[in-house]
C-alpha cells in the first residue's frame, strides 16, 4: 500500500462524517422548530398572541426561516407592536419573490404603518392634554387653634391659705397648752405662787391661742376667697382683681 493511502482513506472518512453529523443537527433543529411552530399556531387559535409570539420567536432562533417571520408579524399585529410587526415583515419580505405573497404582505404593512401612525398620534394627543392641564395649587394646611389655656393661677391665695391653716395649727396647740396649764393651776398639789404662775402663763397661752386662730381662721378664709375670685376671672391675667393694701387684702369683684 503506498504511504499516503492511510491519510486519503481517513480523510474520505472524515468528508463522509461531517456532512452526517451536520444533517443530523439540522434534522434536529428542523424538528425542534417545527415544534414550536405548531404549538404558536395552536397559542395564536386560541388567543393567546403574546405566547405564540414568544414560541415563534424560540422557533427562528433554533432555525430562522421566512415563514416564521410572516407568523410572527401577524402575533405582533394582534399584540398592536406596530413596529415590531413591520420589522417582521420587511424580513419576510426581502426573502420572497412570488408576486402575490408580496402583494399580501405589502397590505399588511400598509395596514402596520397606518395603525403605527395613528398609535403615535394619540400618544402625542395625550401628552399634549397632559401638558394642558393645570396643575391645581396644593390645599393649605389646616391651621389647628391652640386650645385655649387654663386659668393661670397666682401662688398667692395658696400661701394665705397654707400660712392660715399654720395658724389654726398654733392655735390648736398653744390652746391645749393653755388648758393643761389651768388644770396645772388648779390642782389641789399646786398652791401658793406655784399655782398662780400656771394661772398666768394658762391666760398668756389662751391669749396667744386665741390671736393664733383668730389670724389663722382669717388668712384660710381670705386665700379661699381669692382663689375663687381668680377662677371665676380666668385666672391672674387681670391683676388688679385682687391684691393686698397697706389696709389688708382688697378684693375686686
């Protein structure tokens, strides 16, 4: 056998492979195309444009054929994608030479491009009604009233009448000092000046219990007056309501 032989008989091999490997993943992208297709026309009889448009689409990835094209053009129509649907059919166009395929294909763009220029219109009438429009001014803010205020009140019937409650206190105290005092006096173990100082120091701590709730019931009695004067006035805001003089409080009603 000569020496090259070996060589052209792998080679003859080799050209006899190829082309059958080829035909082999054609026939497969054939049939896988075929697939889609039907299932399109099957989405497309049934409504459902924007499925047979994606099927279509897959289909002439796997295998692109001008017939596709055509299809997929009428899912677009259907899907009003004017532009799309032109695309897909100046493509099918440009592959066709038959008269009346042509023809039938020129009408449907004729048809794309009008529905095209009649889309764009009413996009363009929108945003000019848009744009027309005047914007209404924002509502103003609601004002909110502050709640009116309470009385204010002035510390001063609350000190009369903390000073006079004091002093009934003394009062009250200096009183049961007094009457153990007397009793003290009057005890028959007290005698002579033991008995008369307790008499006198009964009659000081009377006298003093006595001014002590005597000056207690008045200011307890003064501060009440005054703080009911203030509340039925809405509180200090006119001082001259009440105030104290050189002869006492006065009070202005």
């Amino acid at each position: 056998m000569p020496a090259g032989m070996p060589f052209l008989v792998a080679l003859a091999l080799l050209l006899l492979v190829v082309p059958t490997a080829e035909a082999q993943r054609d026939r497969r992208a054939r049939s896988r195309a075929d697939t889609l297709f039907h299932a399109a026309e099957i989405a497309y009889d049934e409504g459902r444009y924007e499925a047979a448009a994606q099927l279509l689409e897959e289909a002439i990835s796997v295998r692109p054929t001008a017939a596709f094209q055509f299809n997929l053009g009428r899912c677009y129509e259907r899907l009003e994608r004017w532009d799309d649907a032109e695309r897909a059919y100046l493509v099918y166009l440009a592959s066709i030479r038959d008269r009346a395929q042509r023809q039938r294909v020129e009408e449907r763009l004729v048809v794309v491009r009008e529905e095209s220029a009649r889309a764009r219109q009413r996009e363009e009438e929108a945003r000019a009604a848009a744009a027309a429009v005047p914007l209404e001014p924002e509502p103003e803010p609601a004002v909110i009233a502050p709640a009116p205020a309470g009385p204010s009140l002035t510390p001063t019937p609350f000190v009369l009448g903390g000073v006079g409650i004091a002093g009934l206190a003394v009062g009250g105290a200096l009183t049961a000092l007094a009457l153990d005092a007397d009793a003290q006096s009057q005890h028959p173990s007290t005698s002579g000046r033991d008995a008369a100082d307790a008499h006198a120091r009964a009659n000081d701590l009377a006298l003093g219990a006595t001014i002590a709730w005597a000056v207690g019931a008045g200011l307890l009695v003064t501060g009440t007056i005054w703080l009911i004067v203030e509340l039925s006035s809405g509180g200090s805001s006119d001082g001259d309501r009440a105030r104290i003089s050189e002869q006492g409080v006065e009070l202005r009603f």
